[in-house]
C-alpha cells in the first residue's frame, strides 16, 4: 500500500509559541485551523498542513528547508512578504545563487527564495518551470 497516497503535514518545533504565532500568522498571513496554547496547526492549499508545536530543545536545530510552499508567482509573493517584513536570504555559493531579492533560479526555470522564522528554521517558496504545483494532485 505504501504511503503515497495519503496526506502528509510538515511539522516545526519553535521555542516560544507567542512569536510564532506573530510570524506564521502576522507576517505569513496563515490562518490558524487548529490549535491549543502549545501548538498550532494551519490549513494550506490543497488541505496540506503546516504544525507549529512548542518544543523548545528542538527549535531551530537543522540548516535543512523543513517545509516549502509551491507558488505560481515567487516574485509577487516574495514583495508581499518582504512588505510584511519577511527576510529572505542571500546565497552566493553554487548551486544557489540569489538575485538582490532573495531569489535563486535553477536549471530549467525553477525558481526558490528561503526564508527562517524566528527560531531559524529554513522555509521557501518554489516556483517549479514548467508545471504548476499549486494544487496537490491527489
């Protein structure tokens, strides 16, 4: 049976759940779906799930991208959340190599900008050339 044709929901440890919150919700624009005092969840397109849960041990603790958003307009995106304060970060060792705005663009036209919430968990937005990811195809 395998696992491909189910859901699967990213999950992030942050060490202060009041900031996260201000970031996820403020400067992301999520809207929380589910939640207690320790850990939120929030709905994506496709029902995908992004769970931000209180565990201060953990937070923060891979250079690793642990969830990216697939977009259709990384540009437009990428000025909105800049405007909503939103760093994104500059790379200049190959293979990534970001343009000012923070955008690197790949072999045949994708397109990603990463980004860190206040704990320094790497995010991005992927724009994949080629094929809209927007919409989950299950």
């Amino acid at each position: 049976m395998g696992l491909s044709g189910f859901k699967v929901v990213a999950g992030l440890a942050v060490s202060d759940m009041d900031r996260a919150v201000e970031f996820y919700e403020g400067k992301l624009g999520l809207t929380e779906w589910t939640g207690l005092e320790d850990n939120r969840a929030y709905e994506c397109g496709g029902g995908t799930v992004l769970h931000v849960y209180l565990s201060p041990d953990h937070a923060g603790g891979t250079t690793a991208t642990l969830a990216s958003w697939y977009v259709e307009d990384i540009e437009s995106l990428v000025d909105d959340l800049t405007s909503r304060s939103v760093v994104f970060e500059k790379y200049d060792q190959p293979p990534i190599l970001t343009d000012d705005r923070g955008i690197a663009t790949f072999e045949g036209g994708a397109k990603v900008a990463y980004f860190k919430d206040p704990d320094g968990n790497t995010l991005s937005l992927a724009q994949v050339g080629g094929r809209n990811h927007t919409e989950v195809d299950r």
